[in-house]
C-alpha cells in the first residue's frame, strides 16, 4: 500500500521534471545499450566461428608445416611435407581413417569474360568427406583421374555462381592460371561467409595442381579424418610420432611441423572473442558507471529542493527508512527506466551493425537480463548516499527550509 | 507553580499534556540562548488551548517539542499518557503519527499529490488498512468532500488549509496543533477556519494553537502566554480562577 503510493510519487516527480530526468537517465541509457551490443556482436562473432568449425567437422585434424625461427623471428612456410607422409600417416595410425593431402595455391579462374580470383585446392577425391563437402551437381573426381594428373575441377558453390550464373557448369572448359580444366562438379554450398568462405575455391587433383600450375613437390597442408570416439591427444600423438621418425627428428629437437585439432582451433577462437568482448564490456561498465555519478548528482539536488517535503513527510510520521527508501527507489526507477530504454537502443545498434558488417550479432536473453540487473545495481548503490541524507534530515529544520 | 497552569482538578488519566521543567538550549555563536527556561504546565483532555507570545519568545521552539518533532534537552514531557522526552528519531516519527495532527500557516501540503492522497499519507505511515475510507470521511468532516481528486494547486487558501485539517484529524490524534492556521489567510476565510476548529472542538478533539493572533487566541479557553522562555501569565486569567 505505502509501497505503491510511493512508487506512484517518484514516477511523478520523474514525469514532473522530464527532460533533467532524461538527462540524468542518458549515461544508464548508453551503459546499458553498449553493454548490450557488445556482447551481441561477441556472441555474433563467437557463432560465426562455430559455423564454420560444425562446417568443418569435429573429427578433422590438420597438418600444417612448421615455421622456421631463427633468432625469434619467423619466416615463411618449411617446405616438409610430402604425399608420403600423408599416405605413411594413413597406413600407420590406424584411428586415421581418410588423409588427404592439401596444395594449396591462388589464381585467376576465367569463363569467356567472366574473370575472378580464388583458391585453387590440389586434393584427393576423400577431402569432400573429410571436410563434410558433398556434390550438389556433376561428380567428385575418380581414383584414376588423380593418378593420372588429369585437368578435372569441382567447383565451390560461389565460385560456380559467380563464373556461370544461370547456366550449366558441368561439362564445360575454364582456365585456372593459364591452364584450361573441365568442369566435372559443384559442391553444396556450407554457407560460410568472410574471406576464408569454404565456397570459394576450385578442387582440383593434387597431381594436377602440383605438377602443372604450383610446381611444387610439397604440400601445404595434410588433412586427416579420425574414428569418431577415438582419443584425439593419442592420435594426434602417433601422428606426430610418425611424422617425427619419417622426418628423422630427433629427441629435443623442434618439429618441422604441427598437429593441429578442432577443439584446439575452437579454444583459440572463442578466447580472441572473449578478450574482445571483455574489453568493450569493460568500456560499457564504465559508462554505466558514470551514468550513476550523474544519477547520484540529479538525486543530491532533488533531495535539496524537496527538503520542505521531507520535513512534512516526518511531522506526518514518515520515519527515517521511509524516507530513505522512497529516494531510493526514485534513484532505482530512473536507472531501470534508462535501462529498458538502452536494451532497445543497444538491440537496434546491433540489428543496425548485423546489415551493415554482414554478420549476425546475437542479442542473448543472459546478457539483456545482465545489464539490467547492473542498471539496478547502479541505481542502488548510486541513490543510497543521496536518500540517506534525505532520511537522515532533522524535521524541525527540514520544515523552516525556505 | 505547576498548579497555576493545570486545568482545574481532573483525574490523573484526563490529562493529554504534561510538561514539566521544560528547557531548551540553542547556541548561537559564542552565547547560549535558553529558548526554553522552565516551561511547566498541563491540558486536559477536550481543552482548547492557545499558545501565545511575540516572535523570539520561544513559543515555536515548544510547538516543535510539544509536536514531538525533537526533544527538549531537559524536562518531563507526557504526552497521551507516554513519556516522550527522552525518545529519539523513529520512535518520535511513531508518537507524531499516533498523537499529533498537525496544521501549519503554510498548509505544507504535497503538491504532486491529490488532496485524498496528502490526506492518506499518515494512514499509510502508520501502517492502517482502510486509508482510502477514512481518508474520504475527513475530507467530508472538513466539508471537502466533493474536492477530493483535485491537487493543492487547483484549491484555494482555505480549501488547502481544510485538506491540511482533515489531514490532523484523520489518524484520530490526541492533540491538534496548529501553528498559526489563519496567518496566511483573508478575514473571511480566516473566520471560516476557525469556525472549523470550534467544530472540532466541539466534538471533543484537544485543540492547541500557537499564535501571536489575539482574535484566535481569545476564542481559546484558556491562553498560555511565552515571554523570554518562560511562561508570563497563568492559565487563571482565561479560567478566571
């Protein structure tokens, strides 16, 4: 009963001065709606790297060459892995169920006059399933036409697109860097976006990319898929294992290369987010912060211009935690108010900056409910000094304040 | 000297006010001025009494103590039967919303609230259940009853006052008091008030105004009257005993 004519009061006295009210309010207002899309875009940025690693699969493991030190300071790729050691990889890890081996490069593809630059991946015909790739059009290459370094192309979806548009690619002649290859198949896109897309690039036969476009007789990468339920540390330790004795590396020397897994990748993702996002969340506390001082300024001046009301409010029988908790909660309604009010701006600034950077920030109830409990806080802490020299007032003198 | 200003033999139980060796002490830079230099003197139950003195003379520093609103700094005060002049704090907010209706020169209503809400607020504090009820059926008292959603910056001087009276009246206080409750309005409306107050008198409510209004003061039955921190004349010369 008292609660609600007090509630009813101080939503008055807020309505009584609307604009210092929002003044007041704008510091919760921005604290809060940053808090808000912060967290949006890190929550955004986190579900884009686990997209793509679902993409990938989780029972991916990668091989990547090792880079050389020298004196602290890295230099460019070892040239170390070999076709061998991806089919050594195969026949003596017996968890290691599919391998294969990566050439990587990048070229001008051209259709007639349609022209674009991508990544032109030599692989063999199991990388579709290592890397969860299926053929939306056409067929994957055959066991033959890698033996026999034959110019066949499967096309990524984007890539496809953007060559052919409308029409048939299957079949076709394209030329990637200068070499003319036939179109065989198109893959089903995965949808990833960004400049690593898993949809644009050509798959080509390893043979085919090392001998007659990169020149090369190393491998820029080794992919593995391992048995679903088997131990990833162990594996990746017969892999390293097997690379070690072929590579003839020994004890207390460095690799020339490393093992890479897909929780690995995912750890290193989701810290670089979360770094980020505490960063910027720590800026957005801030703010909120000093959204309170400015809450806790506009409540030291209210709590002076009422002092006739208070002293009124005591000669009627209002006793000290009345008076105190009738400040606060006017301290406590304007910080909640500018919180709701900073969830709908920090929502639409994270919808605005989804368009316009094309990638999705994920608004999480958590975070919503987050803020506005720190907006509360705030409010809390920021109104207390303010009502308790309101409750703290002698009536007699409160009363004879002019 | 007691006696002199004690209402005329009443049963112990009869008494709403007795103060007794009242002092109170305000420094004022480097000399201590006695506001209150002994006040000692009692009301009866269903006494309309006047409280008079010029300005300076510490009337208003014994409204403020006989209103609870701090505690003399010695003296016995009893108010309704309760010793009230060593509390403090919350348990003096308590007793002034138990005993005390006040009404000032000011009206010191709210303003942001309507005058049944200003007139709930006592209500509230104290905790009662059905504030809205009886807060309708002092405004009727007051003859406000048709006013009772309009805020005080849509009544005039003497409405508010009204609302203010139905205010002190609603917690059915042991003591009204009113400091100057016609000073800040006309003649006529002046007339009206006090008329009120003969009302509530009337009714058997204690009636304690603090005045320099000779007018107001002598339609009081019995006037004490405050010269330098002590009591001048005796309650005799309004009893005429």
């Amino acid at each position: 009963m008292l609660f609600w004519t007090t509630l009813k009061v101080a939503l008055r006295s807020l309505l009584a001065n609307k604009l210092r009210s929002i003044l007041s309010m704008l510091g919760i207002i921005i604290g809060v709606g940053a808090v808000i899309a912060m967290l949006a875009v890190g929550a955004g940025a986190q579900k884009q790297v686990l997209d793509h690693v679902t993409a990938l699969g989780s029972n991916l493991i990668m091989v990547m060459p090792g880079q050389p030190r020298s004196g602290g300071v890295r230099g460019g790729s070892y040239q170390t892995l070999t076709v061998e050691d991806a089919q050594a990889i195969l026949a003596e890890v017996p968890e290691v169920e599919k391998a294969s081996p990566v050439a990587r490069g990048n070229g001008q593809f051209k259709y007639y006059n349609k022209n674009k630059e991508s990544s032109i991946m030599g692989v063999t015909l199991t990388y579709l399933g290592i890397r969860n790739f299926s053929i939306e059009q056409g067929r994957n290459f055959t066991v033959s036409e890698v033996e026999q370094r034959v110019k066949v192309a499967v096309l990524g979806a984007d890539t496809a697109e953007e060559l052919f548009g409308e029409d048939d690619p299957i079949g076709e002649q394209i030329k990637i860097a200068g070499v003319t290859f036939k179109v065989v198949g198109v893959l089903k896109a995965k949808g990833t976006q960004g400049p690593f897309s898993f949809d644009d690039q050509a798959l080509v036969p390893y043979t085919t990319a090392m001998d007659r476009i990169l020149g090369t007789d190393y491998l820029s990468e080794i992919d593995l898929e391992i048995a679903e339920d088997s131990d990833q540390e162990a594996v990746q330790a017969a892999i390293e294992d097997v690379l070690r004795k072929r590579h003839a590396i020994r004890a207390g020397q460095d690799d020339d290369f490393h093992v890479r897994n897909m929780a690995e990748m995912v750890e290193t993702a989701t810290s670089v987010t979360r770094t980020f996002s505490l960063l910027l969340g720590s800026v957005a506390a801030i703010s909120l912060v000093v959204g309170g001082i400015g809450i806790m300024n506009i409540m030291l001046v209210t709590v002076t211009e009422r002092t006739r009301e208070i002293g009124i409010r005591k000669a009627i029988g209002a006793k000290d935690r009345d008076i105190l908790v009738q400040f606060l909660l006017e301290s406590i309604l304007m910080s909640a108010l500018g919180g709701v009010v900073g969830v709908g701006a920090g929502v639409s600034v994270a919808q605005v900056s989804s368009l316009v950077s094309g990638f999705t920030a994920v608004v999480e109830p958590v975070s919503v409910a987050l803020a506005l409990s720190f907006a509360v806080c705030v409010g809390v802490f920021f109104g207390f000094y303010p009502a308790r020299r309101a409750a703290a007032l002698d009536p007699i003198e409160a009363l004879s304040y002019e | 000297m007691t006696a002199e200003h004690t209402p005329a033999a009443l049963p112990e139980a009869d008494f709403v006010i007795r103060a007794q060796e009242l002092v109170k002490t305000f420094r004022l830079g480097e000399t201590i001025v006695r506001a209150l230099d002994g006040v000692s003197f009692a009301v009866g139950r269903g006494e309309k009494v006047a409280i008079t003195g010029p300005s300076g003379s510490g009337k208003s520093t014994l409204m403020n103590i006989l209103g609870c609103l701090g505690p003399p700094d010695e003296g016995e005060y009893v108010l309704a039967g309760e010793p009230v002049s060593k509390l403090s704090g919350n348990r003096l907010a308590e007793i002034r919303n138990k005993y005390i209706g006040f009404v000032f020169q000011t009206f010191n209503l709210l303003p942001r609230l309507s005058a049944v809400e200003n007139v709930e607020l006592p209500l509230l504090y104290g905790g009662v259940a059905d504030a809205p009820q009886r807060a309708q059926e002092a405004l009727e008292t007051v003859g406000l009853g048709d006013r009772m959603r309009h805020e005080p910056s849509q009544l005039s001087g003497g409405q508010r006052q009204r609302v203010a009276i139905a205010r002190a009246i609603v917690t059915d206080p042991a003591i009204l008091l009113a400091d100057e409750p016609t000073g800040n309005l006309d003649q006529s409306t002046g007339q009206e008030i006090m008329a009120l107050f003969d009302d509530l008198h009337a009714q058997g409510r204690t009636v304690i105004m603090v005045t320099h209004d000779q007018e107001v003061a002598g339609r009081c039955e019995r006037q004490i009257h405050i010269l330098d921190g002590r009591i001048a004349n005796g309650a005799e010369d309004a009893r005429g005993d």
